[in-house]
C-alpha cells in the first residue's frame, strides 16, 4: 500500500463531477440565451412613437416587409425612405417574389389616418392579404 497517495496499488479511483464548473456554464448559457431573445424582437422599420393599444398581441413575423410611416408623412420600406412611386413598385415586385408576403405597418401615432389609409389600401390592392399593424401594449 501506498501511504502517499492513501490509495492501495491496483485500486481504481472514483470519478468525481465538479459541480462549480458546471453551475458556470449554466449561467453563461442562461445570459447568451437571453441576449439573443431581447434582440429578436427589434423592428426592421424606422424608429416612430407607436399608438398604444390594448389588445396588442407580441409578433414579429421575421419575413414580412416593414412599412414605416412617419409623422411628417414620410414612407419607408425596411429603414429606407421611397417615394410613392417607388412603393407602388415594390409593393408589386414583394408580391410577385414572395409566396405568402406580408406586410408589417410600423406608423407614428402623429401620422394622418389619411396615409395610413392609403398604405393599407395599395397593399390590399396587390393582392397582399396579411396586414398587420405595430402597436405598444397600451399600461393596465
């Protein structure tokens, strides 16, 4: 028997898990995990105050096109300023390529119903039938 090592020669040794270690990696994981969540709900469109409301339901569909309508009238197609002119042929082409296209309408709560009217208007006119409108849950 060997004194020093306080184990008899031949004698397997017990394997041992270190649960220090493992609690480290638990948490890295745990606050990668909610990094990534927090930047999954960021919006391709420009940043406006949104109108509150209070059925607002959590969605961000990954896929669909953000239009943005600004207070002072202006559109934009994914952070980009377009005319008119330029959205018409968009809003075609997006239709054209896209099976199931669908559109995300980030509007300024200072907006004209009367734009907000307009877009929601074209879109429907090129066949687009999945329109959804980005809100805050309105403070209970």
């Amino acid at each position: 028997m060997s004194l020093a090592a306080g184990i008899a020669p031949g004698a397997r040794r017990k394997a041992r898990i270190e649960i220090i270690p493992l609690i480290d990696v638990i948490f890295f994981l745990l606050a990668t995990f909610v990094l990534f969540t927090l930047s999954l709900n960021q919006t391709k469109g420009l940043k406006v105050a949104l109108p509150d409301a209070t059925t607002a339901e959590s969605r961000n569909p990954a896929d669909a096109v953000t239009l943005t309508i600004a207070a002072d009238g202006t559109l934009a197609w994914d952070k980009e300023i377009i005319t008119p002119d330029q959205f018409l042929i968009r809003l075609q082409a997006y239709r054209d390529i896209t099976r199931e296209p669908r559109v995300l309408i980030n509007g300024d709560r200072d907006a004209l119903y009367n734009q907000v009217r307009y877009v929601i208007d074209e879109v429907r006119k090129a066949g687009i039938a999945k329109v959804l409108v980005e809100t805050h849950p309105a403070a209970k």
